[in-house]
C-alpha cells in the first residue's frame, strides 16, 4: 500500500504509516518511529529527517518492512516496575523493582525457556543498576522507598555469582535510574541518573571498590547503558535523545530516534537494542554509528527490567503497561 499521488493529506500518511490522533506532520520524520529509514522514495523527493517536511514527498511512498518480531515469553511473574536485569535471552538475571506495596529484593533467572526463583538482594530497591552476566552480575545504587521512585536514594552495591548476593563495596554516588552495564561482576560501569536532580558522575566497579571516572557532559535522568566498564555506550533518558561513548573521555554519537523515560536495552557500543519507556511499546537498534527503528513489543513497557546481546535478541520483562499498572510479563526478540 502506498501513499496516493494526489489528494495527499495527513489521514493518508496516517493509515500507510500508522500513528495515532492526533496526527502531526512532525511524528513523520524519516528515521523516526513511524517512517523507517529504508521507506522508498515515491519520486516526488526525500521524505525529511529533521526540520521543514513537506507532504509532497511523502506522495507514491510506502513503509519498508520493520526487522525483527517480539515473541511473548515465560512471565518473570513478580509484578513490578523499575526492576534490573543483566545476560541475554538464553541466560538472564532480574533483580528488584518496585511491587505494590514495597520495593522488592526478589531475584530470578531466566534460562531461554523459564524462570527459576534465586537468592534475594540484602536490600529491596527499585531504580537500581544492573550489568554482568546471569552468573556474575553487580546490583547497584537505585531507590529504598517502598513506593516508586519515593527518593531514598541508595548507593548500596551487591554481586552476585547466580545463586547468592554479596555486599560489596557502595557507589560513591548515592543515586536511581542510572545508566549501568558491564559484562561481570569485575567490568561495570554506572553513570548519570537522579539523585534529586540529575547527575553526570561516572563510577567503575572492578569487583572490588568503585573508580570516580570522568563526568559525562550532559547530565541525564534514566538512560540506557551498554558495552562494558573501558568502552561503553550510554543513550536515551528523561526529554534526551543524546547517545553518547565512554572510553576514558566522552564523545557523542547519533542520537536515538525519540527520548524514553525508562526505557531499557543493553549490547555492545556497536551493536546495541533500547526499547519501551514513556509510554512506548517501541524499540529500536544501534550499529555503533546510527539508530534504526525495530519492531514494537506486544505492549507498552514504563520501565522495565531489559537485557541484549546485540541488535539481534533482546528480553523485556515486567514494567508498568500504563500508569500504576503494572505487569510480570516478558517477551524476548529476534532479528
């Protein structure tokens, strides 16, 4: 289906591009979550990605097929919002989260096909960093209150071998929602989030005690990690589409396609997956240059626990579906 030749208005971009009303000509951007970057030019021009945009291009168009599909998966079944996670899709871990009534410590993980029950954190947070493996995973900073995003800011840190939590050393920042990955309990890295207001502080954790890093120039509430403590990628937040590499010193890089307050993701800086947040069901790709638009989970997903091996598989569990409803689903992708 195309877009016709004549007569071209919103409603028919609409209905060969999808969206919802209120329709703008501004959520039509080439690139962006409605028109993948691969559309075909309908002879009548390029479709624009940023700045005046015309409806004359969009004219004889038509969507290019977005990659990959989201498949539901076993429900990680404790119910909660803002939990971790750390692994990939065949080996994962998932930690904490706000439930209903209190800030969890619950610890499952999930391998590919189920999940098994774990040993609990020492302390119950929601807000909190993850990063490592499902075997050699670090729990760190995040939010104490027993009701979310409550502002009992914590800088406790805990790893874990799969089975049992250890304390370890505390982030030098006390802080929730902030960007944290890594590839074991000895390789994290944890950067920007909210400590009553934003913060850029940067940390790495080597298993044993935390290293202030160089601050990142731009200070975010909620972003996304990935990669690892010496060479890491950190995207996305609060109002910010900024993504921006760590490899000692901070460079910026191409930006994602909309900001995603709690959004979740992971990978490597050169293949990367972020997903959900706000109130998006959206995901999308990073090949260490460009972001590209993916397929959308089944539902909305308000800060969920997400894990990646790359651009090509990727878990989402649990989550808020709209405000204060929250779910204990998940669903995996592949493409």
């Amino acid at each position: 289906m195309a877009v016709p030749t004549t007569n071209v208005g919103l409603s028919s971009i609409q209905s060969v591009f999808g969206g919802v009303n209120p329709v703008a000509l501004s959520e039509y951007y080439r690139g962006g979550l409605l028109v993948p970057t691969g559309t075909t030019d309908g002879g009548f021009g390029l479709i624009a990605t940023s700045g005046t945009i015309s409806v004359g291009t969009f004219r004889n168009t038509s969507a290019a097929p977005i990659p990959g599909v989201w498949t539901s998966a076993a429900a990680f079944a404790i119910v909660v919002v803002a939990p971790a996670a750390a692994g990939t899709t065949s080996a994962a871990i998932a930690f904490g989260g706000w439930g209903a009534a209190a800030a969890s410590p619950t610890t499952r993980t999930f391998n590919g096909t189920a999940w098994t029950n774990s040993g609990n954190m020492g302390v119950s947070r929601g807000g909190l960093g993850g990063g490592g493996s499902s075997t050699s995973a670090v729990a760190c900073g995040g939010d104490t209150s027993t009701s979310a995003f409550g502002g009992s800011y914590s800088a406790v840190t805990q790893t874990s071998n799969g089975t049992t939590w250890t304390n370890a050393t505390a982030q030098p920042t006390s802080r929730r929602s902030m960007g944290a990955c890594g590839t074991s309990t000895s390789d994290v890295i944890s950067s920007c989030g909210f400590t009553g207001v934003a913060t850029g502080s940067t940390a790495t954790f080597n298993g044993t005690a935390w290293t202030t890093q160089t601050s990142s120039p731009i200070s975010i509430n909620s972003p996304t990690a990935a990669g690892s403590s010496s060479v890491a990628i950190l995207f996305g937040g609060l109002s910010s589409t900024a993504t921006q590499s760590y490899n000692g010193s901070w460079t910026t890089l191409g930006a994602t396609s909309v900001a995603r307050f709690g959004g979740a993701g992971g990978g490597t800086t050169t293949s990367a997956m972020y997903f959900g947040g706000s109130t998006l069901s959206s995901s999308e790709s990073f090949n260490g240059t460009s972001w590209a638009v993916r397929a959308s989970m089944s539902t909305v997903r308000f800060a969920p626990g997400g894990a990646a091996a790359g651009t090509t598989s990727a878990l989402a569990l649990a989550g808020e579906t709209s405000p204060g409803i929250r779910t204990g689903s998940a669903e995996t992708f592949a493409g």
